[in-house]
C-alpha cells in the first residue's frame, strides 16, 4: 500500500504523468518537477560560486551525478532548458530596462523641446511686438516726413513768388 502511495507522488513518477496545468500558476505540474529537482540547484544566474562546478557540467555534458544515470542526456537536456530559462529571464530583464531607459529618454526630450517651444514661442511673441511697434513708429516718421516735405514745398513756393 505504502510503496503504491509513494510510487504515484514520487518526483520521478511525476516526469511520467500527463502534464496537467497547475491552476494557481499556469505551469505544468512535470515543469516544477524539472526546475527544482533534487539534482540540480535553484540559484539564479548571478549565483556566487566560482564558476568550477559549472565548468566541470559543462566538460562532462551535465551534472556530476547524471554520470551514473544510464539516460545521461536526460539531465543534460534539463540542465539546457534550465540554462536556457535564467538566459531568457536575463535577456528579457535587459530588454525591459533597455525599454525604461528609452522611454525616459524620449519623456526628457520631450520635457526639453516642450521648454524650447515655450521659449522660442515667446520670443517670437516678443519680437512680433517689437516688429508692430516699429511699424507704428516707421508710419508716423513717414507721415511726419511727408508733412515736411509739403512744408518745404510750400516754402519754395513762397519765395519763388515773392
């Protein structure tokens, strides 16, 4: 009775069964299985170790302990997807922060130009004023100017008649 019990909710056992989606979390029961076996470690990829055990893994085609395993390609095969899971997570943390760096910088330009366009706005109203004042100013010497030319036409006149 026991062996039957511990048979069907053994680690192994679970590789064998259909995979069935875990409610909670979306993953396939055979996944966790695989992530968390006793034979591998859990760290992530900014673990501390040496780098020596990874080399000697990665010499022998896996871990040390699947060397006994008659089915070595089995724990190699897990050990790539593993591998390759913390390669993707790492790869798509870049990606996000790349993403947030890009759109910080695209919100700063932003901010920048929208100051820039304010100022040069300004400006502009500035020397709009400026031109319609200098208008006026150039209509009223004109019409000042043409009033002393009548002036001085009528003094011509005057002493030409005299």
């Amino acid at each position: 009775m026991f062996s039957t019990v511990s048979d069907i909710f053994s680690p192994d056992s679970m590789l064998d069964n259909d995979p069935i989606p875990d409610i909670e979390t979306n993953i396939m029961k055979w996944d966790w299985s695989e992530i968390f076996s006793p034979g591998q470690s859990t760290g992530s990829a900014r673990s501390s170790g040496t780098g020596s055990d990874e080399a000697k893994q990665s010499l022998t085609g896996g871990s040390t302990s699947s060397l006994k395993d008659p089915n070595q390609r089995v724990p190699t095969i897990d050990e790539r997807k593993r591998r390759r899971m913390i390669s993707n997570r790492a790869s798509a943390r870049r990606s996000r922060m790349r993403k947030r760096n890009h759109l910080e910088n695209l919100t700063n330009e932003v901010k920048q130009l929208q100051i820039q366009n304010q100022e040069l706005n300004n400006r502009l109203k500035s020397l709009s004023d400026h031109n319609h004042c200098l208008r006026i100013d150039n209509n009223r010497v004109r019409f000042d100017c043409s009033i002393l030319q009548q002036e001085v036409l009528d003094m011509r006149q005057l002493l030409v008649f005299r």
